[in-house]
RNA sequence: GGGCCAUUAGCUCAGUGGUAGAGCAGGUGACUUUUAAUCACUUGGUCGGGGGUUCGAAUCCCUCAUGGCUCACCA
C-alpha cells in the first residue's frame, strides 16, 4: 500500500485524466511518434529559410515533436504552449480555428504543466518570430499527477533566468528526479561527468593501459586507512567489507604479467560527510610497470589537462573565485618546503613527535598529543598548505609512516617517494614509486599495527595473500588514486560533492 | 560528535507575543500571434514533530527530526 493520498491539486489532475478518457484518450498511451527533436524541428526552419531565395515562399514542413510541458500560456482562442525534450524546447501554437471545438477544448482545459504531450504540425515562425508548431493534432503521452515545481523563466542576452525555482536543496536532492526535470543546468551537470568519464577512458586506453574490474566485497579490505562497511555472504556465512580502495587487488594484477592496468569504481568508506565526502565515492587508480612516481607526476599533469579541455574546451578552468590554469607543467614542492613556505616550521628540525607538537602549538596550531610523527607532519600539510593551493601542485616526498605502500627515499629513513596533488584547495589524489619489496612490506604492515593499535577498526588485518603475491616478484611500478567527483567538482564549478553526485547520500527521513 | 543557522500553501518567500500573508502554480471568467502574457474574481495552511511558559505562541523556552554552514574526524 502506497502512502500517497492525493492533495487538491493532485485531485484536479486525477479529474483531468479521467476527463481525457471519457474523450476516448489513453492518458498513458503504449506508443508515440516523434519526427523531430525540438532542436531538429527549429533546425530544419532555419536551414529552408536559409536556403530561401528572394520571392520564394517557405515549403511545407510537418514535423511531430514530443516532450514535457513547461510553459502554458490561454489566450483565449490560441494557447502558446512551450514543450521540452532533452534536445531543449519548442514552442506550439494551439488554435481554435485548426483544432476544432472538441480538440481544442481538451488541449486547453485537460492539459496541465509537466503532462508529456505529441503534437504535429507544420513548422513556422510566430509574429514575435519564435519558431513554433502550428498544431493540428495532438494526443496525451504521459498525465503529470502530481504538479512539478516548475519555475518560469525568462531568457535575456542568451541566458536563462528563472524565477522562483525549485531550489530547497535537501528537496532538490531528495527528489532528484524533479531537480531534474525542473533545471536544466543540474542535467547539463551529469552530462559533463559523463563526458569526462569518456575522456578519462579515451586517455588510458591509449596509453595501453588495460580497464579492470576487482571485487568490491572483500574478505580483507586494505589499500587505506579508512573505517569499511560491512556486509555478510549468507550462503557462504562469510564476513566481508565493501572495499576502501582497489590498491592491492590491482597491484596483484602486476604480478600476473599486465603492465599497465587502471580501475574506475565505487569505493566506500564508513567516515563523516562533508562538502568533499560522500560514503560511496568514484575513485580512479592505476599501476604502471616500470614508472616512478616522477612518470606518475607526468602523465597527470597531460591526464587532467586533456579531461578539462575535452569537458570544457580549455585547460584553464574557473572554479568559485579562481581562475586555474591546468596546463603542465605543475608546481612541485617538497612537503618539507611547503610547511616551512606556509607554516613556517621546518619539521626535520624536530625528528620526534612530542617535540613537533610543541612546535606545533607554538604557532597557535592543534596537534593530538596521541598523534604520531607522521600524522603531526600531515596535519601541518591539512591545515597550513593545502587551503592554499589553488593552482596544481604536486607535493612530494612523505613521511614514512603514513605512507605503508610507498618506496623508502635512499639516505632518507623518514621520507618516501610519494605525491599528493591539489588543486582549488583540495586534496585530489595520492600516488607511490609503489613498494614491490615484501619483506619491507610485510614490516610497514607490523608498523601500522602498532600506529593503529588503539583503533582497530583503521588498523586492518594482514593481507597475507597480497604478500604472497608480492613473493612471486612485482615489477617496479608507479601507483596513483584519484577522486573522481573532485574532479568533477572543479570541471562544473560546484562547491559540494552533492551537486556532482546523482543521488548523494542523505538521512533518513521518516515521513 | 560539537557550535551556529534554517524548517510557514504544490514552489519561492514575508510575517519576532494579539484574527496566518504575498507572488507563482491551481479554480472561474475575458482576450485568435503570446512568451515571467495581461486583466477580474477566487480555492488552498495541524506555521517540521512533541512538550512547556503565557489570558493568548508561527513568534519565547526545552526536546526530537531533517537540512545547510562550520569545527573535529577522514595516511
């Protein structure tokens, strides 16, 4: 049983439907017709005006549109009606005189905002010389029986300007089915994370790398230091974990002969919820044989610069109050330089951890006295560096002890050959000269446990399997992650993850 | 999880202790080239839920829910 119970709108609607029927016509009819998109049937006016020669009268061209409408305008004996597709919209022009009583009557009293309607006729231009089709058919595709909040709007020099959209964001998101049916913005949204989706694929595949696909329920989940969900197999009365990162499957796969190997997929993560967090998020990773991660930095540095120019047409991108060029070559820094640049320590000075949190707290910042060495130094990074940059840059070179999968910089215990890069503020992806020594390995693994102790849900167990791979012999490779909605974020412009994602993640609300 | 703010008609919003409002949408009517069409009349509300203070609460207090911003957390 449905909870709906239909409001005085809803229950005009019902009466119009049944008011379609009674004149015979199906409100959800199995079949349509369409000749022409919206955009198709304005295109063809253009193109036979002009063609046209001087004295020549335009030909007749009938064309059947169908869509959504969104604008209804009674003037007595015509009724302007604007219907949409996904091409965009087409005006109909609905007279009395070329319907006829019964026709027209219907059109005009049954009809409401958001009804899917088919309407045939020829193409022409209005005095106001809006392309228009002069109906003389119609028929009822789909009776809206709930009212969209749909907004009017105005176009002025080429832009759209809407009053009093629908625009409740909790709403918005909730149904976003009526965001999108209503702001045709928000749709322009999903199909540029389509797009760039495309040209992310188009990229890897030729630099030979080989998309794949691993599991998203794993018995051991690792690759992070992330809290996982878990589920259960019933049958196989089997624990698991809905992955946090693709990292060691993927690896494994260098093991078995592929050089070049990338993953784009769902990874989930059981942590707060903010403007740049979502607990399901598109992730991106690849491992290249033979690459260090100075190869790492190249290829994305070109990656992201081809993605924006084939999303946006241009390398350099706006994004809130910034204007950020993506074009290589990016800023590199050290960690090491980027601290003293923004928060005027320099962390090698103080080699132990209770000394860099005092050091810490001299310059008004927090430090958690149960934090480690490793941690202070990225939360020097988290609050003093990375608000600051907005241009791309590659931060290099990581403390070791929150960097378990990354090679060790030789003379140089504390530090590993690792990159973060950042662009508009945020923290966009991490990549390694990944580590392919499984008994170094298998002791960063013991050092995390330690790290972890006090919470076991960060500290995962060993991943004897992936050591064992590892034993058979992993060729140098170069490793890196990627938010793709971030991505996204800055490509569209959207301050908040929730505007790049679908169906963001929301509480529960109890009607 | 903490702090601050928000929640009023289908939508967008006014209303800060004294009879719940506007615009749009809806309804009725007028108008045969309109476009935020226009004009006249008009329907519509458990003011997020619950509790309290008060003669009287949309308004003040408490609490719960949801959302936003923010802090914490998230190698």
């Amino acid at each position: 049983m449905s909870n709906w119970q239909p409001n005085a709108l809803e229950s005009r609607r019902i009466e119009k439907m049944e008011a379609l029927r009674a004149a015979g016509m199906d409100p959800f009819p199995l079949r349509a017709e369409r000749t022409h998109t919206a955009q198709q049937a304005i295109h063809l006016l253009e193109k036979s005006e002009a063609d046209l020669n001087d004295g020549d009268t335009l030909p007749d061209m009938k064309v059947t549109v169908t869509g959504r409408i969104v604008s209804f305008r009674d003037k007595g004996k015509i009724v302007f009606a604007h219907i949409e597709d996904e091409s965009g919209r087409i005006q109909l022009f609905v007279r009395l005189n070329n319907l006829g009583q019964e026709s027209y009557e219907l059109f005009k009293k049954q009809l409401d905002l958001g009804d899917f309607v088919q309407a045939t006729g020829l193409i022409f231009r209005t005095r106001m010389g809006e392309p228009s089709v002069n109906v003389t058919t119609w028929k009822i595709l789909s009776k809206a029986l709930s009212p969209l909040p749909v907004a009017k709007e105005q176009e002025v020099d080429g832009e759209v300007v809407r009053y009093s959209a629908f625009s409740d964001v909790e709403e918005r998101y909730r149904q976003r089915y009526a965001d999108l049916a209503v702001n045709r913005e928000v749709r322009d949204v999903f199909r540029a994370r389509a797009k760039m989706m495309t040209a992310i694929r188009q990229f890897f595949d030729s630099n030979d790398f080989l998309e794949v696909e691993t599991p998203v329920l794993q018995p051991i989940y690792g690759g992070a230091a992330a809290r996982p969900f878990s589920t259960h197999h019933n049958q196989l009365k089997q624990e698991l974990f809905l992955r946090i990162s693709f990292e060691l499957y993927l690896k494994r796969l260098l093991v078995g002969g592929y050089e070049r190997v990338y993953e784009i997929g769902r990874d989930f993560r059981n942590e707060g919820v903010s403007f740049k967090h979502n607990p399901e998020f598109t992730q991106l990773e690849f491992y290249a044989a033979y690459w260090d991660y100075y190869d790492v930095m190249d290829f994305t540095e070109r990656m992201i610069a081809h993605t924006a120019e084939t999303v946006t047409g241009s390398s350099t991108i706006v994004f809130g109050d910034h204007t950020i060029n993506l074009a290589p070559p990016w800023t590199r820094m050290t960690l090491r330089e980027a601290i003293k640049k923004y928060a005027e320590i320099d962390y090698v000075e103080y080699p132990d951890a209770a000394e860099l949190a005092t050091a810490i707290k001299k310059i008004g910042g927090q430090a958690s006295p149960s934090a480690s060495w490793g941690k202070l130094v990225d939360g020097l990074l988290g609050d003093y560096v990375e608000p600051n940059l907005i241009q791309p840059a590659f931060i290099t070179e990581y403390p070791r002890d929150i960097s378990p999968f990354a090679k060790k910089i030789p003379n140089d215990p504390a530090h590993v050959e690792r990159f973060e890069f950042f662009i508009g503020g945020m923290e966009m992806g991490n990549a390694f000269t990944e580590l392919n020594d499984p008994l170094d390995q298998e002791q960063r693994f013991l050092d995390l446990q330690t790290l972890y102790k006090a919470d076991e849900d960060l500290n995962n167990p060993i991943d004897d399997d992936y050591l064992r791979a590892m034993r058979y012999g992993m060729p140098p490779n170069g490793g890196f992650g990627m938010g793709i909605d971030r991505l996204i974020m800055l490509l569209a412009d959207k301050s908040t993850i929730r505007e790049v994602l679908l169906y963001p993640h929301l509480r529960e609300k109890i009607e």
